[in-house]
C-alpha cells in the first residue's frame, strides 16, 4: 500500500464573509496522480495554495511525509519538495523565456550576475527533455497564453519539486499539447516517484490521466474514489449534485445578413512579423462561426484587429457595411461589438476594482447609470450589478468584493455576464469557457446559443475543439496565419478539424 506524502487534517480557511475550506481531511499518496475537482469557488485552488504556502489555514494541520510541518511561505514548501504551477501565469511579462524559466534559483557567473548563457542552456535542455518546446530568447510578452502556459511548466521542473501541485494547467493547451502534459505528467511519477495533484475541470482528463480524484463542493471535501471506479457522470453528480449532458446543439438553418466581413486582413504581432495574413471571411446574423486550430497560429491577433485593439496593417473590417480596420476599441462598441478576450485577467477585468465596478464597465456613459453632470446613479449601477451577479451565478460575498478574490472560473464567468449584457449585435468571443467547471460551460454554451438563436452573430475562437464542434454552425480552421479550410459543422469530424 502506497504511503501518504500529503496528508490534511481538519484544514479549514475562512475569509470575510466566506468559509472556502471547511474541514478538509484529505490524504495524497507518494506516486501517484491526484485529480482535485470542483464547482468554480468549491474550494479547491484555496486548500492547494494553503498546501503551498501561499495562504496560512484559520485551523488545521499538514502533515509532510508524516511530520507536521508549518508551510508559513512558498519557500518552505519549495525546500520540502512542494512546487506549484498557478492557474493565473505568475510571469515577468517584460523577461525572456529563460530568465522566466531559472528566476529565484539563477545561474551566476559570480556573487552578482546571472549566467544568461547558462540559463539559455538550461531552457533548452529541459525544453527538449519534456517536449515543452519554446525560445529561450524571446520576451514573455509577446507569447501566446498556450506557450505561457509552457513555460510556468517549466519553472516547476527546473526546480525539481517531488510533489508538483498543477492548477487547470490544460485550460490553455490544444489537445496534442495536452497528450504530450499527460505523457510527461505519466513519466514524472512512473519513471521518476514524483507526486502529481491535479486540479481541473476537464473530467475526460481525470478519467484519463489519475490514479485517484477527489470532489470538492462549495468548500467541503464530497468525497475520494478510485478513478477506476470513476465516470464522467459519478463526477459531475457529485460536483454539482446533478447529472450533466453534453449534447451536441441544433445547427441554426435561419442564417441572416452579414453583419461583419473581412477582406484579405493582414495584422503584425508584437515581434514585427505577420500573424494574420491575408484572411477573408464573414459572419452574419443568426450564425456561430468557429474559428479552430493550434494556439499561437494567428488567433490572438485577429480577435484583438476585430475589436481595435490592434493595428491593421492591409485589408479592411466591415461592420454593417463600414470599414472599421484601425478605429479605436471604443467605436466597435459603439458599432454593437462585445468581446471577450482569451486573458481575462489581462484584457478583461480591473482586479483591484470591485465585481459590481467591473460588471459596469461600458455602461458608466449611459442612462440610468450617468446621470447630468457626469454623476453616478449608484442605485441604478448596484441594481444592474446585482441581477447580474444572480443571473449568471457569480460566487462572490458581495457586489463590493475586490474581483482579485475571485476564483479563476468566477472571474470569466463575470465577463461573460458584462458583455452578453450589452445585447449587442455581433459577440467576437475567445475561450469563453476556459477554466469553467461542468455546469458553468453547460450554462455558458446555453447563453451563446440563445445569443445565436436572438439573431446575433458570433465569432468563436477556441482551442477546445469539443467546444467549437458543439456550438458551431460553421467552423473555419487557421494555420500560420493563414485561413486552411471551411466546413459545415453539420458534416466534419473532430479528426478532419
């Protein structure tokens, strides 16, 4: 019988106004891969980060290979073998890949300087070790969340951690990516007695990849069972004390005029070099057009060209018959636009502002909520905040809660609740359900259909290929910038996308 590496007894964690954790018991075997999962906000990256040492429990102790240990900081759980890949990037956006990959533990020619060379080698060398393939040169920012997502990876390794504690890390990572995680994650605890916790929401992958899952609820631990014993529909009931269907949803025949056309758009990244080139393509009323293909291909650019939020080099955007290519972000919401953008913590909310503050965003220049004078009708603005909240199921002690406090799947599902609010003619939408558990894409996939079937024209970009299969009337895949195929949803495969 394998020993336990980890083990929780009574862990309990309350904040103001909410108890996350509430008296965990929990055991983690040496060896083994551990599936953590969880409605959004039951708890579960709070009792990991109590593990790591990032938040101190209000009760309860841990036990580390069987001692009780204080994990105060990160930096003892670090020096006792503990390493955690977060769910939201914990980069240096302005750093190189590599001196990202060795950051707190750098190579130095002396006392004083990094070995910038050494730590190059050292990216590349682990680099092709995993097969987590990234340049070691380039800068953070200019990076896709896919090969970000890589590189927090990366970090773990390096430092050689027994028990790697991984937070959704495939909410960014196409399917092929995510294959080759599960190979190293497999080769990591067979090959080398690492110690693997994973949090997903992704229950495919807990059938797949772990050994044993457990189930949190709204901060309780629900239970832990042998994933042989395991189904997508035992965990689901479990999470959300239902049973959850997946069904595919009707393709819309009552396609109506087009609402957005672009002609042979071309758009540079951040590094100087083309990533859209020369694409075409429309969308029109009543029609979801998925647009699917590997992370890094293009997709961020052409989403950020379509909403003004970068600069168009050749080609034109017509809106409702005019160009909008190069207008400010402003005017496409004027235009009856809503976005929501891949990285909602960098693009789509203000987390040091209040969940009710980032819900209003786009709205403070309109009636009810202005007023003359360029006065707030608080009110108007806390009504409108609150129904939201409700509508959409936002778990948050109140309208006032600093959105930095929120979970990961909260947090989308609040931008989500903003711009589907607007009633906007065409939805430009990019991995809406990243980090959402079971139930809140089952609602979220729901609402797009409604938006569709509303009339609504709707651009989807996502690299979950199930998600663009299930919602699209049209799928168009991309590859190097490039448009390489157009299909009916009705009649492609996963395997031909």
């Amino acid at each position: 019988m394998q020993e336990s590496i980890i083990k929780l007894v009574g862990i309990t964690k309350v904040f103001p106004e909410v108890v996350a954790n509430d008296n965990i018991n929990l055991e983690i075997k040496k060896g083994e891969i551990h599936a953590i999962v969880g409605e959004n906000g039951a708890g579960k990256s709070t009792l990991m980060k109590i593990i790591y040492g990032l938040y101190q429990p209000t009760a309860g102790q841990i036990y580390i290979n069987g001692r009780p240990l204080n994990v105060t900081n990160p930096q003892i759980a670090i020096k006792n073998g503990i390493g955690m890949v977060h769910q939201h990037f914990m980069l240096v956006p302005s750093f190189t890949v590599a001196e990202n990959v060795v950051l707190g533990s750098e190579p130095r020619k002396n006392s004083i300087i990094m070995d910038f060379d050494q730590a190059v080698k050292i990216t590349k060398e682990l680099s092709e070790k995993y097969g987590l393939y990234v340049d070691p040169y380039q800068r953070v920012e200019d990076l896709s969340v896919g090969i970000q997502q890589r590189i927090e990876i990366l970090k773990i390794l390096y430092k050689g951690a027994d028990i790697l504690i991984l937070d959704e890390p495939t909410a960014v990572l196409t399917p092929q990516e995510t294959q080759e995680l599960f190979a190293i994650m497999r080769r990591l605890v067979g090959e080398l007695g690492k110690t693997i916790i994973l949090i997903t929401h992704k229950l495919q992958e807990v059938l797949e990849v772990s050994h044993r899952v457990s189930v949190m609820r709204r901060g309780k631990l629900v239970g832990t069972i042998d994933t042989n014993d395991a189904t997508e529909q035992i965990l689901a009931e479990m999470m959300v004390g239902k049973e959850v269907v997946f069904n595919k949803f009707h393709i819309n025949q009552s396609i109506g005029e087009t609402m957005m056309e672009v002609k042979d758009l071309v758009v540079r990244n951040n590094r100087g070099f083309v990533a859209v080139d020369g694409i075409s393509f429309s969308i029109a009323a009543g029609e979801i057009s998925g647009v699917a293909g590997v992370e890094g291909n293009g997709q961020s650019e052409l989403v950020e060209a379509l909403t003004g939020l970068r600069k168009v080099e050749h080609g034109n955007i017509f809106i409702k018959g005019m160009d909008m290519a190069n207008k400010p972000p402003s005017k496409f919401r004027q235009m009856g636009i809503s976005h929501i953008p891949e990285d909602r913590l960098k693009t789509g909310l203000a987390p040091e502002a209040s969940v009710t503050e980032n819900l209003m965003m786009g709205y403070q220049h309109r009636k009810p909520y202005e007023t003359f004078g360029m006065k707030l009708n608080r009110k108007a603005i806390v009504k409108k905040a609150d129904a939201l909240i409700h509508q959409f199921d936002i778990r948050t002690p109140s309208g006032y809660t600093k959105v930095k406090s929120l979970s990961g799947g909260n947090m989308q599902k609040l931008v989500v609740a903003r711009e589907f609010s607007f009633d906007s003619e065409i939805l430009v939408i990019s991995q809406p359900t990243r980090g959402l558990d079971v139930g809140a894409i089952e609602f979220i996939h729901r609402q797009i259909i409604d938006m569709r079937d509303a009339g609504k024209a709707v651009l989807l970009v996502s690299a979950d290929l199930d998600e663009i299969l299930r919602l699209s009337d049209r799928i168009v895949t991309i590859y190097e910038g490039r448009l390489t195929g157009e299909f009916s949803a009705a009649d492609v495969t996963k395997q031909e996308i």
